[in-house]
C-alpha cells in the first residue's frame, strides 16, 4: 500500500470510525511539502493537533526515518503531537513509537495517542478498519 493509498483510506474512513467514539477529526492537507499529513481530534471539549508522517515501508530502515523526521517536526511545531501512520505496526513498532514518544495508527485498528486529557489506546482491528 503506497501513500497515497493510506492517506485516501483515512480521508474515507477515519473519521467515521472515531466518530462512532464521540471523536471528530478534521484532516487537512499540510502546506509545508515535508509533512504528510494534519489531523485534528475533539473529543467533548477537548482537541489536540496532529502532525502524521505516512510509512507506507515495511522496512525498519524506513520506519526508523520516519520517527527521525517525526522528532525534529515535533521540536519545530511545539503545539502539535506527532504520529506515525502506516498500512500495519508490530508491537515491537507500537513499542518503539511509545519509547520515543510518538503516537501510531494503523490500518489494521491498532492506535494510540496519549495528550493530556486525552487517550485513545486500542490493539487489533475496528470494525471497517484495515
């Protein structure tokens, strides 16, 4: 599955899978051409900003950039949390994401994002997911 792929499935179906959560998402597409993608979630009165990088590579050379480039956007944008977004994450990926501070979702129905005030943590498939 290639990026485009990805980003034309969460742009179908995401944000009717939160919603069934009470979570709204708003996707927009970034200006800066170095960034993937922007989410945004709220939940009740709470929202928090997103800035996801597409990994579309199974490959841990692959992934491992992306958590790179991850860590140095979350520096530059301080107000956005980053997350990491692929087609399948194995939690030795889910783990390393955690350990280095950034959030996932996958196609698959495995997610987490923890802000404050703010958690969703679920393993395995979502009904439409994947």
């Amino acid at each position: 599955m290639n990026k485009a792929e990805i980003k034309s499935y969460l742009f179908r179906n995401l944000a009717e899978i939160l919603k069934e959560s009470g979570i709204f998402l708003r996707i927009a597409e970034p200006k800066a051409s170095s960034l993937d993608i922007i989410l945004e979630l709220e939940y009740e009165d709470k929202s928090i900003k997103l800035l996801g990088e597409i990994c579309s590579s199974l490959h841990f050379s692959h992934f491992y950039q992306k958590i790179e480039q991850l860590k140095k956007l979350s520096h530059q944008k301080p107000r956005y949390y980053p997350i990491l977004i692929a087609p399948n994450l194995s939690s030795e990926k889910q783990s390393i994401c955690k350990k280095s501070g950034i959030f996932y979702l996958d196609l698959a129905g495995n997610i987490f994002i923890k802000a404050k005030n703010f958690l969703i943590d679920r393993q395995g498939e979502i009904k439409g997911f994947g």
